[in-house]
C-alpha cells in the first residue's frame, strides 16, 4: 500500500478476504437471508448452499465468503495489517440462533485463485462438526453423512474426513459445469409418451452430468484437495438443502450476461430438486449496494433483468447498433434464459417467453 499505483505488483491481496468491511456487511445480509427464508418458511433454515466466483470475490472483497461464515456461526480473525490469521466461532448464546450448515460449490476460477480462503471456510465447517452444542445441525449432519459412508464400505478416517467436508468445485483445469453445452442438447433429453421432451429423463441426465462434474473435494485436509472419492461426496452433502445462494455485485453481470449463473446456481438447484425431489429457495445476493446488501429470489431478480435491459426500448436500441455481435449478444441471452428454463423452471414464467418472441421475433 505504500507503493504508488502504477509500480505496486498487485492491485488485490486475496489473504485479506473477507475485510473487516466486508465482514461487517456480509454478516447483515446473512441475518437478512435467514430472516427472509424463516418469513417465508416458517422456521430456520437448516442446510443452505452458496456459489463462490473470484470475479464476484474481487468485487465485494468477501461479503458472500463472510456470509458463509456468518450462518455457521464463525468470524475472521484479522491481524494488525487486515489480512485474514484464522477464524473463531461465535458462541452460542452470542450467536441467538441455531448454526446452519453450508455447502459451497466453487468454480474453477475461485478454486484458483482463493485457495487462503476456502482454507479457512473448510477449517469453520471441520470446527462446526466438532462443537458439543445443543441443537448443532452442522455437527449432526457430519455425523449421518458418516455413519452413510461406513455403511457404504468406506474406511473410518476417509468416511470422517469425507464427512466434514463442504467445499466443491470441478477438477483442476476444468472451468465448467458441462451444463451450458448440456441444456441447449435438448434433443437429446429423450422422447415422452406423449411425443414431446422427457423433462424427468432431461433433469436426471443433467443434475448427474452436474453432480459428476462438481464432485472434487476440498475438504480440513488440504493435501487432499482435489481428489474424488469412490462415493459421490457432494451429492451427500447436498441432500437437504433449503436454498442456495449467488451473489451480484455490479449491474454489469445480470442473470442472463453469461451462462455461469445457471450453470453454478440453476445447477445446484436442479441437483437438489434430483436428490430430494423437490427444488430448494434460489436466492440472489444483493450487493450492488454495499450498505444495503439484501436478498432477493432468483425469479424476481430475473423478471427485473428482463424487464431493465432485455426489453427496455434503450437497451434494444443500442443492441441493434451493434449488427451482427448485437444479433449474437441477444441470441446468447436466449439461451440462457433457457438454461434457467431447464435447471430452475420456477424461475421463468411463460409470460415472459411470450415477450421474448414480441420483442425479438
């Protein structure tokens, strides 16, 4: 910091994530989400799962990492220079509400790129399964999720190590979910009775395409990161998800900028709605405001983009300026919307598709 812009070697330092800043905001908008979810629910959320992008990480210099912590009941610990030195749980009767357990899936760029900081994350979830406390769901969860792996042949250390792990993400090298190749096959969904698509055939095909590709553990022991272990791991850890959780941090990425969300958002959704039989809340993080971070569903977030730029006459104008990378830009947003159609069909409304084609066609 003492160096002038220009001659400095960096312009951020990850082991700085989440700030004291961030933190503080963060832990308001988990409060907020639990709240929201508990109003719409009745009760406390007991599992939920959160998306982690290092673009968005860049932007909101952690407020979705301390969000995750928040809802374990952990804060960071920072030394005098701000960089994060380790994390420490909230006691319970400080903390004035049951601790949630979280999965977080990671994409291949984060996984890159934070690694200090998923250490930390997996270091709250092993901490959290160990508390004696009443009413822990975290520790409880680690506990079932063991006790199905030894049924299931794995040795005890590899069923324990496996069973206090939260941190997912695709294999190293690999930067996708397969998802934005997979939901445009729709050819390939199969053939229902009736003639038209198989959705259940469909769903089935992608969430395992999702689940296999999203697999690769990183858990407490961090020279096993990386590995895939004989049983699908995630596909544990996600059974019971209540709601799952992207963040958007500027109004230059929407919900339809790019196929990512759907991938890692829509895709968790439809891997939960695969293993439960139903689909968990989506929720959208937020933080275009850092100091009124909320939490809105995915559907409403999606009706405003659609509304505020796919069919707001300034927006269509500026489009078709562009010709034929104008004419590309629209047809990507699409498919995209629907990507969100085939992984999260509750967040797209006919009405909507209806629209698309008197705007577009």
């Amino acid at each position: 910091e003492s160096l002038p812009t220009g001659r400095n070697l960096y312009g951020f330092d990850p082991s700085r994530i989440p700030t004291r800043e961030a933190w503080e905001a963060g832990k308001l908008a988990a409060e907020r989400l639990i709240e929201q979810h508990r109003e719409g629910h009745g009760e406390y959320p007991s599992k939920l799962a959160f998306t982690l992008w290092s673009v968005e990480t860049m932007r909101h210099f952690g407020m979705l990492e301390a969000q995750v912590l928040a809802v374990m009941g952990f804060m960071p610990q920072w030394d005098a220079a701000g960089r994060v030195i380790g994390i420490e749980a909230i006691p319970a009767a400080e903390l004035g509400r049951p601790r949630i357990d979280a999965v977080i899936s990671a994409t291949g760029l984060y996984r890159d790129q934070f690694p200090n900081v998923m250490h930390w994350l997996a270091q709250a979830a092993d901490q959290a399964s160990t508390l004696d406390e009443p009413d822990n769901v975290i520790a409880a969860n680690s506990r079932r999720i063991e006790q199905a792996l030894l049924q299931r042949g794995l040795p005890a250390a590899e069923a324990s190590l496996a069973a206090r792990t939260r941190i997912f993400s695709s294999e190293s090298g690999a930067y996708s979910t397969g998802l934005e190749d997979a939901t445009l096959a729709s050819d390939s969904f199969g053939e229902a009775a009736d003639g038209g698509q198989d959705r259940a055939a469909g769903e089935e095909k992608l969430a395992e395409l999702y689940l296999d590709r999203m697999q690769f553990a990183y858990g407490p022991d961090s020279q096993r990161w990386g590995e895939k272990a004989t049983v699908n791991l995630y596909a544990e850890q996600l059974r019971g998800v209540q709601g799952a959780v992207l963040s958007r941090s500027s109004n230059l990425y929407g919900m339809l900028t790019t196929d990512d969300p759907f991938q890692y958002l829509g895709g968790l959704g439809l891997a939960v709605r695969h293993l439960d039989g139903q689909s968990p809340e989506l929720y959208i993080s937020n933080l275009r405001d850092a100091d009124n971070p909320r939490s809105e569903t995915a559907a409403g977030f999606l009706a405003r983009d659609l509304r505020a730029r796919y069919f707001h006459p300034g927006w269509i104008k500026s489009i078709q300026a562009e010709g034929y990378s104008g004419a590309l830009e629209v047809l990507g947003t699409a498919n995209n919307l629907w990507g969100w159609q085939v992984t999260a069909p509750e967040t797209v409304r006919s009405d909507q598709w209806d629209e698309f084609k008197a705007v577009y066609v």
